[in-house]
C-alpha cells in the first residue's frame, strides 16, 4: 500500500481557519459581547416597533379622531427613539472597549513574540519592518477589530428583524423587496478579495517606508547621509516609496467603487417601485395595502436596506483586514530557535560558583557555514579566558554562547555542570552579564539606563558601579548629574564614555560570570587602562572571559585560547604562548593593534 501525500489546504480551508482564529481573539471577553449581543437584539426589536405604531397613527388614530391614541402613539415612537439611542451608546462602550483590549492583546502578543526570537532574527529583519507591523498593521485593523463585531450583530439582527416584520405586513412585496440581494452579496465578495490584494501590498509600502525612516533619520543615518553627500538620493527613495504608496490609496478607495454605487442606486429605488406597483392597485380599485401598511412597509424596507448595505460594506472592510491578520499571524506564528525549558533546573546567581565548560561545541549559522568546530574548553571559577584571533574567527560566537544568545549545534555550554540549555532565561541572565563591543543606550537618563539592569538599585550602588567603571566624576560633572539625559543612542557622551556607562551597567547586575566583547575597544590607552583596572577589581572570585584584539586587555588571563576559522589554535598564558613562538606570537608580530611587550 502506497502512502499519498496530504494535500495542501484549499483557499476555503485557510479562509475558514483564519476566521477561526480571529474569532478566538475575541475568546476572553465572550461576556462583554454577550452583553454587546443582547443590547444590539433589544435595539434593533424596539426600533421595529416605529413603523407599527406609524401605521396604527396613519390608519386607525388620525381617520378616527382618537386624540388619546394619537398621544399615546407619539410618544411611545418618542420613548423607542430615546431607548434605542441609549442601548446604542452602551453596545458602543462595550465593544470599543473589547476592541481596544483586543488590540492591546495582539500588540503584547506580537512584542513578546519578537522579545523570544534570537538574535540572529534581528540580523537579518529591518528594524523598521517590525515597527511596521506592530505600529501600521496593528493600526491598520483597529476600525474592524474595534466596531466590526458590533456592526455585524446589529445589522444582522436589524436585517432579520425587519425582514420578519415586512413578511407579516405583506409577503408579496417583501419577495420584491429581497430579490437583489444574492447579486449584492456576490459583488460585495469580489470587491472585497480585490480590496485585500491591495492592502496587504499597501502594508508592503508601509513597512519599506518605515525602514527607511528609521535607519536614514537615526543619529548614525543622518551622520552616513550627510558626511556621504547621499541626502538627495535618500529624499528622492523616500517619495519613490510614498509616491507607490499614493497610488495604492487611490486603487484600494476606488476598487469596486463603480458596483458598490450601482447597489446604493438599486436600493434607493426600490422604496419607488414599491410606492410604484401599490399605486397602481389603488388607482385601479383594489389597494394591496392601506396607506398606513405602505408607509410603515417602506419605513422598515429603509431599515432593511441601509443595515444591509452596511452589511456588505462591513464584508468588504473585513477582506481588506484579512491582509493585516495575515501580517499579524506571520509574526505571532514564528517559532523561536532558542526556548526556555519546560522544567528549568534552578541555578540561582548568589549560589553560583560560576565555571563555565564548552564541551566539543560545534555551531553553524546554517548547513554551509560552520563557525565552529569541536571547542573543547574549561574556564575553572573565578578565573580568566581570553579569546583572541583573527576576524571573522568565531570569537564573538563563542562568547556568546555562553549567555545563550545562540544555541550549539553540536556538543553543550555548561555553568557549574549545568547546560545552559536547561537553564530559565531569568537564571542564566542573573548568572551571565555581557558587555558587547556595541553599546546601546536608551533614550533617558543615566540613571534609566543604569537601572536598565537593576530596576530596585540605590542611588548609593549606582555611585559605586559608575566609580568602578571610572565614569562617576564625569557624571557628577554634567548639569543634572545622573538625571542627564544620553540622547539617541547615547550620542551625548562620547565612545568612550558609552562604554564605560556599559561597563557600569554589567557591575551594577553584578553576575558571577562576565562576557566582553572588547569591551574596551573604544577607549583611548589611558581610559583604557583605568577601566582595565576596575574589571581586573571587579573579576576577582568571578569568572571572566574576554574577547579581544588589544593585548592590554588579556596579557594578564589566566588562560588564552587561540581561535582560526573555528577551531582552537593554542591555548596557555601569555608568556607560554610568546614562548612557544607559534600561531600567538605570529599573531602578535603582524597585528599593529597588539602591543608585543611582556
């Protein structure tokens, strides 16, 4: 017996299973809409009764000269009008309330999705199409999420309702009345899956102009700009991409235009062929219905009609939504390659000895590029590894590693015996700090951005980080002190400067274990060296382990690990390496960047 392949879904079966999801959305606040449901039902049943009591005026009040009844009827026609306007203000709260928290869901959703992608998903994704989606997408559906869901419920309960009352005032012209509508519905659909392929290429535009504006307006964007004369050529990419956009608007506010106002016509005219064909029986001797009967007949068909038109229209809207869900759901769907365990072994930091093993690690990037290959590498806690070698060697990686910012392809990373693999985010976050050759900086204070790693420190303990990373007395320089504000990406204090604030900030956490990526690279030799001074301070009882090009940040390791294309080289101390007259010290001799001294 041959297995068969499973067929691929049909576009009814992913339509379908869209809605679904969709629907699901609205799961948590069932109650509400219950609420929203009910209020709709007894507005749109109250409203009918209008019509009722215009015909009970027109043919039994105003002929008969009942004034009681004539009172009675006007202001119970007053009292439905108040109560409809009140339950339609309450379903209005309610499901812009839902909407809103929807919105809010999918917005958390979709951050908390991209805070658990590893980092190589941020390598190869512009920033400013993951604002995109979270800003324009999000954005985008707000109107549908928002008042679609009530906006259906009332049409759809106006529509059945009056259909109802219009059979039992005269069945004949309620079949005339309802005889359009399938073709109505089947223009509706096409003008709606037209309408989708536009949006979901509007929301392409829209990403693309985010990334523009995010990454040529930056501080570094404009400085790239300006300095490269390139200015002209960013502005005339930026109207390209809004000219595109322009045109998309203009599609996707025309698409269908010409049909939906066909259907508009076709509806208006119908309450004159009605008053046309009951017309004619009177005339002639034998009146179908009653004036009253006719006037009320009409009235509801009003209140059939204009529901209905909003009926389709809303269809139409939500096709164009789908685009945006589409967006959405591919954020909400990626699955992250670096999880958090299930069942995590708990490694507290303050119970930490803080050794650290590679243990025959291989890792790739992917099936064609293997960054390396068998490290088999023991740093005892409270000691020293430096990680020196060329470019493009594998250094970063393998520091990485450790704080799990990539998982191995091959073999394990240990803390204490323990796989980092098997570790909670928040244990190996408290056991692991990494200063990275890239420093980042918020938008905020100092003291925001020191605090970034330690939310309840004192003011006390960020006097003592900043004085271990010798920033401190350029901080109690500045105007407002630890309150100044860095600027974009920090750009308010120098390299420098940077650096030794994300120096203090690793000190502030505190970890047993540090990773840095040259974090010195930036310094000048004499900030250098005080800063060297404050982490050889700071690594003493804790394990270090050092990426770098400068031999002042590693002569004094306790071991050197030497990495070419992946693979360990050599490895000892510095005078075992010099000694040894090999790859290091070949290393040294051509490298302008190392000081060859000791």
């Amino acid at each position: 017996m041959t297995s068969q392949q499973a067929s691929p879904p049909s576009q009814a079966q992913t339509s379908h299973a869209r809605l679904r999801r969709i629907v699901r959305l609205f799961h948590p606040y069932r109650a509400q809409l219950a609420g929203v449901a009910a209020l709709v039902g007894l507005s749109s049943i109250i409203g009918l009764a209008s019509p009722f009591l215009l015909r009970a005026i027109l043919d039994t009040a105003l002929p008969h000269g009942r004034t009681g009844l004539l009172t009675l009827l006007a202001a119970g026609m007053i009292v439905v009008a108040a109560l409809t306007a009140v339950f339609s203000v309450l379903q209005t709260y309610i499901s812009t309330a839902v909407g809103q928290e929807v919105m809010h869901d999918l917005r958390s959703a979709v951050y908390a999705r991209l805070q658990s992608m590893p980092l190589s998903f941020f390598t190869t994704t512009r920033t400013g199409e993951v604002q995109s989606r979270i800003a324009n997408d999000i954005g985008g559906m707000q109107s549908t999420v928002t008042s679609t869901a009530t906006s259906l419920v009332s049409n759809f309960t106006t529509v059945v309702a009056a259909v109802i009352a219009m059979f039992a005032l005269n069945w004949l012209l309620t079949l005339v009345s309802l005889i359009m509508l399938p073709f109505f519905v089947w223009i509706s659909r096409r003008v709606g899956t037209e309408r989708r392929k536009i949006t979901g290429e509007r929301q392409r535009k829209l990403a693309g102009m985010s990334a523009i504006v995010e990454e040529s307006l930056s501080v570094s964007g404009i400085l790239l700009s300006r300095t490269m004369g390139r200015s002209p050529a960013l502005i005339a990419d930026f109207s390209n991409e809004s000219r595109g956009l322009v045109d998309l608007e203009i599609r996707s506010n025309m698409a269908g235009r010409w049909r939906q106002s066909t259907i508009q016509i076709v509806m208006a005219a119908m309450p004159a062929v009605i008053y046309w064909a009951a017309g004619l029986t009177m005339t002639h001797g034998h009146p179908l219905v009653s004036i009253g009967t006719l006037v009320a007949f009409t009235t509801l068909q009003t209140s059939l009609l204009r529901p209905t038109v909003q009926l389709l229209s809303t269809g139409v809207d939500m096709q164009s939504s789908l685009a945006l869900f589409d967006r959405i759901f591919e954020y909400l769907d990626l699955r992250p390659d670096i999880e958090e365990p299930v069942l995590p072994v708990s490694h507290p930091a303050a119970e930490a000895d803080g050794e650290v093993r590679f243990e025959h690690v291989g890792f790739s990037y992917d099936a064609d590029r293997k960054v390396l290959s068998d490290i088999d590498i023991t740093v005892p806690a409270g000691t020293s590894l430096a990680i020196v070698g060329e470019t493009g060697s594998g250094k970063t990686t393998l520091g990485y590693l450790v704080a799990r910012l990539y998982d191995v392809t091959e073999g394990r990373v240990t803390i204490d015996g323990t796989d980092v693999r098997d570790l909670s985010f928040a244990d190996l976050s408290a056991n692991v700090g990494v200063v990275s050759q890239e420093t980042y900086l918020f938008h905020a204070s100092v003291a925001e951005n020191l605090r970034f790693a330690k939310p309840d420190a004192t003011d006390e303990e960020l006097v003592a980080a900043a004085r271990a990373a010798q920033i401190h007395d350029h901080i109690a320089s500045l105007p407002d002190g630890y309150d100044t504000l860095v600027g974009e990406r920090g750009y308010r204090f120098s390299g420098g400067e940077k650096q030794r604030l994300a120096v203090a900030r690793a000190i502030l956490r505190n970890p047993p274990i540090m990773v840095l990526d040259e974090a010195t690279s930036a310094l000048d030799n004499r900030t250098e060296r005080e800063v060297q001074d404050a982490i050889d301070a700071l690594s003493r009882g804790r394990t270090t382990i050092t990426i770098a090009h400068r031999l002042s940040t590693i002569r004094d390791a306790d071991q050197i690990v030497v990495l070419d294309q992946g693979h360990v080289m050599e490895r000892g101390t510095h005078r075992e390496l010099l000694e040894r007259n090999g790859y290091y010290a070949a290393l040294l001799a051509r490298d302008e960047l190392f000081d060859p001294v000791g």
